[in-house]
C-alpha cells in the first residue's frame, strides 16, 4: 500500500504549476464523492475516515459544495461563500478542513464544487449577505443580477423596488434563484476572491464548475487564469459533441492565453453508454464522444451516472443506466479521458471497480490514450486501449465471457464485461487488487505472456517466489487464509520467476455491509422524517439530535417509505435509532439495535410525545442461498452480478421477479 499511495503523491506533485484546462497524459481516476441527498454518506468525516481506501483507487475526488445553504441542502442554492459560514449540511468547517488536508497527505486532490451561475438571497430577491474576508468586504446588489433573470420576473421585481439590475445574462436563463451578471466587475472580483480562498485557503485541488451553460465560457477561461486551478472541469450538460467542445474553446478565449483553460464533463460519452445499454445495443458505442476527438479527448472527464441522472425515487426517476452496471463502468476505466466513477457504484461494486482501476494503471491509460474498436456488434463491442506501459482490450456486452483475441490474455471478467492485456507485457496478475475481505475469498492468478510453457509461482508470506514456490497453471483460482496476507504472484519460464505483482490482503470472517431503513408515517400524517442515528462500534460517526432529515422515498408494497442506508463494520457493530418530525417533538421511541434491513411504522399509539413504532412484515425475506438461479436487481434497477451457491449476496433489499425481498 504504501508503494501504490507514494506514486499516487508523485503523480500530484509532478503536476506543472500552470496547469492549463486540465494536465496532459494524466493518468488519474477520479470520484464523485456524493449521490443526491447523500448526506450521511458525504459526511466529511466519513468520506475522511476512508482516506486510505480511496487513495489506493483515486487521484481525485469530487465532494458537495461546501459553504452554508442556509438549511439542509445539497449546496446548489449556495448562500455563502468565505469562510466563516462553512458549516454545511456534511459536516464542520474544521472537519471539512481535516479531509482536504488528510486527503492530500494520502495523494488525493479535493475538487470543490463551484456555484457561481446563480446565487441564493438572504432576504427578498436581491438581499445577499455581505461577507468580509481577508480585511476585504464583499457584497452583491441588485446590479449583479442578469435584468432578464427568471424570465423578466427579476426585473419586475426590480421595477417593484426601484433599483437597478445588470446586463443580460451571457448564458441560459434559470428560473430559480439569482442568475449572477459576469460582466459585472463586482461579480468578478468576489469570484476570483472566492476560487482563491478554495485553492489557498481551504486547500482545494480544483473545481467543478456547476450549470456552465448559465454563463459565457469566457468567464471560466478568465476566473482559471487568474486562480490556476491544477484541475478544472465545466458541467456543460449537452449530449451534442460540437456543443461542448464549442464551450471549450469558448474558455481559451477568455484566458487569453490561447489555450483551452477547462475540461468540461463528457456527456456525449455518457449518453452513448445509456443508449447501448438501455437500448441493449452495444454498437451505440461507437457513437461521438469527447473522448473520442483526438483535439479534445484531453478535456474529457468521462462518466457514466451521476446525482442528475441517477435514479432517485419513484417520483423522481430522473435518467438512469438501468443495467449493466459493471459493463458501464468497465467501458468508461478502459477509455481515453479522465473517468469519474460515481460513489453509488463504487460503494456497490468496490472490489470490481478497484480492480478495473488496477488493469488501468497497470497499462498506463491516461487521458489522451488511443482506443480503438476491433469488434461492433449489436451483442458485443470490444476496443483496444494503448498505455504508456502496454495496451489492453475492454470486451462489454451480452457476449464478453466468449471474447477472446489472439495475443490477449484475459484478466478480469464479469457480468457483461471483460478485460484483457496484451502478452506482450509479460508480467503475472492477480485480478482481487488489495484490500480487506471476508472469508473464503479467491483469487484468479494469470500469466500474461507470449511464452507458452509459463506457469504462475505465487508466496503468501511477502517473500519473492522461486521455482521451487506454490506452483499452479495460470488462470487457476487460489484461496487466501483468514488474516493480514501478502500474496507475491511471478510468472515461472524455464526456470526463472519474472513479471512479479504483489497484493495485499486483510482477510477477516466478518465483511462490512450495508443496511436499509424504511419508515413508514402514513398512521400520523407526518409529511417530514428525521433519522438520529447513535450506538455500534464507534467506527460509525452518529447524528445531533434531532438527526438527518430524510428526504429519499421508495414505494414498497404501493406505500412511501422514508428510506436511508447503514453500515454494519464488524460483528459489534449496530445502529439505534429514533424516528422524529425535525423539530424534535413529536419522536417516536429508540428502535432495538439494528443489524439488517428493517421496516418500520410509526403509529398512533403513543405515551406522552413519543410514538410507538412497529416493525412490519410486508416484505418476503429469504436467504441469499436462495436466489443463485434468479436474476436480481437493486432497488434502483443495477443488476446484481456477484451472488452465487457461496451464499454472497449481501444482506439487503432487492428485486427478484418483479417483487422486494429482504435478504437476511
């Protein structure tokens, strides 16, 4: 680990200081560190206290705009923006402060999300907060709003109040909260003072500009000059591969340095992978990307779900990949451009997407990498994709599992997806990258070779294997004992042990998992829940009460139930709860300590302000056993690939056949 995170420092430390747009042949991964309404999830304590985890994986992660909203928001209805009002709904200033920096000792970059099309109002329609930072006072006016904001209700308003608004806007109007005038050399100057304070004083690595689309590219050009982010990358939200490279350009413009001063995310790219898959026609990935412009694929931050297109509940269903999961996210780590995985995935598929990432680096895909297709068919697509270190093949489709390609050795294969490196590497694998594990776990050992006699050597004690090792023909499966295990895996040709990879395991009897809890409030009449969270291990950071406003709804047997997500982290481990309307009267009684997906009712019955609650039975639990012949689906419609006789699906809520089940 401590090799893997050292190169991970170095890849951010070499990085010039005038970073223009985004740096070349950057061979990173970044996450986006929050789904919608992710707030316990995003926590900054929680997201630190898994420094070491996502190090191993990303370069970069992407978290929730960061100042205060005002209330319990996601950040997009930003109010503030200097510090001083930098608690947030995901936690402290000074907690905030301790991620970017253990984030940064650990070799990640902290991307900060960037607000400035529009702004939320502390009072009426132009009443923004003054702020003072540095000595210095920044105050916004009605003559920082766009005059044709909201649809001319804004100057209506203004007409109302007899002041003055600012020019046009130079982008899209929104109808929501103030569309900022960036023209306006007030705007400008407490934009740049702001993006200074994330970069000099926070210690933000980059932005990620939201709604660029609100405001003319120039001005990002302009704001990335002046504050030279290491990293930047617009949300210009346009499947038209013309429009976003057009707004790219527009931001070489602005910088005045003839160079394009932003990446922008890749949404073509993403459009091309839900249609392929939605549609279930692989060739719909040929289909233009940024990614695929050798003029611009440098620019791209290719991704394939996030917190606007991902399903939210059954009111708001949004535009999700509906399956193949795996597939999606194989296609996008084996691509050129810069992939951002979202957490919804990552949380979900950890094993498979950190080894997906491994096969990257092994290759040195980076983001000017040449892909291109070898087979396009409408039940298999296949690309190669050339590194600095050696070249690969993705296989994605009905049809991976029987791809196969002379000269190829496969590496890693699942549902719908596989990967393969050229033999000409000449190095052995392992396709589970390190990290901790429950029991029973295996691992595919392989000889990537053009010698055909090789055999794989492998030790589980750190030391470096000899002819005289563990000796197995590659592609055999190996089991790995119960404790902290260093496999060493080298491929054996006529006697001399080459091509050495080492992983390292913690192999524990108890696997993490993770829990839902749905509450139901229709007996009461509560339109609002809160969810105080104590109790457990200590590994799981509680809530003040009067807790976590729920916002996420699913419907389960044609009821809405309030619904959010635990971990359970050892055998110790537990999660109390108490169920209130946020205002801290009325509350029901603590729940019992919970260790699987419950549900619960809140009903009339009650003693003094607190309610009773009751579990419900409304849903078919079964075994994991069970379910090895059935095909089986998240609630949010991924298809579960990693469950078989072994009994390892995890504890959860899944769809089989139509139906919810609980499985225990």
């Amino acid at each position: 680990m401590k090799r893997i995170l050292t190169s991970l420092t170095l890849l951010l430390a070499s990085l010039p200081m005038l970073a223009q747009g985004w740096p070349s042949e950057y061979e990173g991964v970044m996450l986006q560190g929050f789904y919608w309404d992710s707030y316990e999830a995003s926590k900054w304590t929680n997201l630190q206290s898994q420094a070491d985890e996502l190090a191993s994986n990303f370069t970069l992660v992407w978290v929730p705009q960061s100042g205060n909203c005002g209330g319990n928001s996601m950040g997009y209805d930003d109010l503030y923006w200097f510090p001083g009002h930098y608690n947030s709904s995901f936690g402290s200033e000074t907690q905030l402060r301790n991620m970017i920096k253990v984030f940064r000792q650990k070799g990640i970059g902290t991307i900060a999300d960037v607000v400035i099309n529009h702004r939320k109002s502390s009072s009426g329609w132009f009443g923004f907060p003054a702020e003072t930072y540095n000595g210095v006072t920044y105050k916004m006016t009605a003559a920082d709003v766009c005059k044709n904001d909201d649809g001319g209700k804004a100057l209506a308003e203004a007409n109302k109040q007899g002041v003055t608004l600012g020019n046009s806007d130079t982008g899209e109007d929104w109808d929501g909260m103030r569309d900022l005038d960036h023209t306006s050399q007030n705007v400008q100057s407490t934009v740049k003072a702001y993006l200074h304070m994330l970069l000099e004083d926070l210690g933000y690595a980059g932005f990620r500009y939201d709604m660029v689309k609100g405001y003319n590219g120039t001005y990002t050009g302009m704001y990335n000059v002046d504050a030279n982010p290491q990293f930047s990358v617009g949300e210009y939200w346009d499947g038209n591969v013309s429009a976003v490279t057009s707004w790219l350009r527009y931001t070489k413009i602005g910088g005045g340095r003839k160079e394009i001063e932003s990446a922008a995310f890749d949404f073509p790219f993403r459009y091309t992978v839900r249609d392929a898959i939605n549609g279930k026609d692989w060739t719909k990935l040929k289909n233009a990307s940024v990614a695929s412009q050798s003029d611009y694929r440098r620019y791209a931050v290719t991704f394939v779900e996030n917190h606007d297109t991902e399903y939210r509940s059954s009111s708001a269903q949004q535009d999700p990949i509906k399956r193949d999961t795996l597939a999606a996210n194989a296609w996008l780590l084996a691509n050129a451009g810069t992939p951002c995985v979202f957490l919804k995935h990552w949380l979900a598929y950890k094993r498979e997407i950190s080894a997906m990432i491994a096969v990257r680096r092994a290759v040195g895909l980076h983001n000017e990498s040449d892909v291109t297709a070898h087979t396009q068919e409408q039940q298999l697509y296949a690309a190669t994709a050339t590194g600095k270190k050696g070249t690969m093949m993705v296989a994605v489709g009905n049809n991976a599992s029987d791809f196969s390609s002379e000269g190829y050795t496969k590496v890693l294969e699942g549902h719908h997806y596989a990967y393969f490196m050229d033999n000409k590497m000449e190095t052995a694998w392992a396709d589970v990258p390190s990290g901790s594990y429950g029991k029973n776990l295996k691992v595919l050992v392989t000889a990537v070779t053009q010698q055909a006699n090789a055999k794989v050597v492998y030790t589980l004690d750190g030391s470096t294997p000899t002819e005289s090792s563990n000796t197995v023909e590659s592609g055999t499966h190996i089991g790995i004992p119960s404790g902290t295990v260093t496999l060493t895996v080298g491929m054996l040709v006529n006697g001399t042990v080459t091509g050495i990879v080492k992983r390292q395991y913690q192999v524990s009897d108890f696997s993490p998992y993770t829990i839902g809890v749905y509450v139901n409030t229709d007996q009461v009449g509560w339109t609002k829940c809160n969810f105080h969270s104590f109790g457990g291990d200590g590994t799981r950071v509680g809530t003040t009460w009067p807790g976590l406003s729920v916002t996420k709804k699913v419907t389960v047997n044609d009821q809405e139930w309030f619904y959010n997500e635990y971990t359970i982290n050892s055998k110790n481990d537990y999660v109390q709860l108490v169920f209130s309307t946020g205002t801290g009267s009325p509350q029901t009684v603590d729940t019992d300590k919970l260790t699987e997906t419950t549900f619960f009712e809140v009903l009339n019955e009650k003693s003094g302000s607190k309610y009773v609650i009751a579990k419900t039975s409304g849903i078919q639990n079964v075994k994991a056993g069970d379910l090895c012949n059935e095909r089986i689906y998240t609630l949010d419609g991924r298809i579960v690939s990693n469950h078989d006789k072994d009994n390892s699906l995890r504890k959860g809520i899944y769809v089989i056949n139509g139906k919810k089940v609980v499985v225990k």
